[in-house]
C-alpha cells in the first residue's frame, strides 16, 4: 500500500466520523450522507484526495566518461 492510498484512506476515514457526529447530533442518516458527500467532494476538488497518480518527469540522464585509474609510474 502506498503512500497515497494511505492518505486517501485517512482522508475518508476522517469525513466519515466528521459526518458521522453531525449525523448523530442532528439524529439523521441524511445530514451524515449530505455531510460525508460535500467533504468528500470539497476534497477530492482541492486535491486533498487524489484519485490518479500524478506523473512526473523523467529526470535527463547525462553520459559521463567512464573513469580510469590512474596509473602510478
């Protein structure tokens, strides 16, 4: 498991029991699916939850001379 599964994992687990307080204060399943859904959907917006993986670029490899000993006389 990666490291931004992980965090995706912690991001809804988090929404979940936020939800799930209001849900239980205003003792409604509704008010904690309408909360669950808006933070879900205000996170995954702000990148916060990250569906794909972001590509980054390949780093330019430069060719270098192989390096000889030097040969004492």
């Amino acid at each position: 498991m990666g490291a931004r599964h992980k965090l995706n994992q912690l991001y809804v687990v988090g929404s979940a029991l936020f939800a799930g307080l209001f849900g239980l204060l205003a003792e409604s399943w509704l008010v904690f699916l309408g909360v669950l859904m808006v933070l879900l959907a205000l996170m995954v917006h702000g990148g916060d939850i990250r569906l794909q993986q972001i590509t980054r670029p390949q780093p330019v490899r430069v060719h270098r001379r192989p390096v000889h000993p030097r040969r004492h006389r």
